[in-house]
C-alpha cells in the first residue's frame, strides 16, 4: 500500500498594510485588525488605533496541511463596547502560486454579505513545501 504524501504547505505572511479602509466609528475612523484562516488555525494581527491607513508589519508563519488549501484574511475593527465590526475579506488559494517565490501583493477586501466595505490590503507570501 503506498502512503505518498503531498507534502506540507508552508506560508511565510507578512500583513503589512491596509489603505483607504472603511471608517467604522464616530470619529470617521477604524481601529482595525486582521485575522488569517490556515484550515483549523487562526492568526491575528495587531489592533491599529484610529486609522484608514494602517501599517501593522506583522509576520506569522502558516502551516497548511492540504497544499491546495486556502489563506482567508478578514479585517475587523476593534469596538469596546459590543462585538468587533467586519470590514471587509479575501481568500488567497495555495494553488495560484509558484514554490519559494515571493510575492508582494495588494488584494481588494470585498464583502461579507451585503455590507459596504472599501479598501486593500498589502499582504508578502513566501510558499514552501515540505516533503
């Protein structure tokens, strides 16, 4: 019986900024965060004060045990009373990109449901897989 494995994919991800978010509270700000779904695991960034233009240069490193699986990233902006407001996702597929190439993106958030959403977000990708 042959046990042959796809292997492991590997994400280096570096969340590095957003820019002309939707603003979410009174002051015509946001104060918001982003939080990356790799299959079971969840990774979150840092909250960015009272801001449409955040730099939050953050980096995790993901493991995928499905290589054809997707990175979903979701904005939020950070309330202190009630729950924290969607601002907007995307969903970047492991099969769309090369092997040990780098790339340097900005990925427009579109919405959840109905709900008015603007802006992108700057996001470095490193793929990797090990056997």
């Amino acid at each position: 019986v042959s046990t042959q494995s796809t292997g492991v994919k590997m994400f280096s991800v570096t969340v590095i900024e957003g820019r002309n978010l939707i603003a979410k509270d009174i002051n015509g700000k946001s104060d918001p965060y982003v939080v990356v779904h790799a299959g079971d695991k969840t990774y979150q960034s840092k909250v960015v004060k009272r801001t449409l233009n955040p730099q939050w240069d953050q980096y995790f490193t993901v493991d995928m045990p499905d290589s054809r699986g997707n990175l979903k990233f979701e904005v939020y902006d950070r309330d202190k009373v009630g729950s924290d407001e969607h601002m907007g996702q995307f969903t970047i597929s492991a099969l769309d990109y090369n092997d040990g190439q780098a790339y340097d993106k900005w990925f427009k958030l579109e919405p959840k449901k109905k709900e008015k959403v603007s802006g992108e977000i700057r996001v470095k990708l490193q793929f990797k897989t090990s056997h």
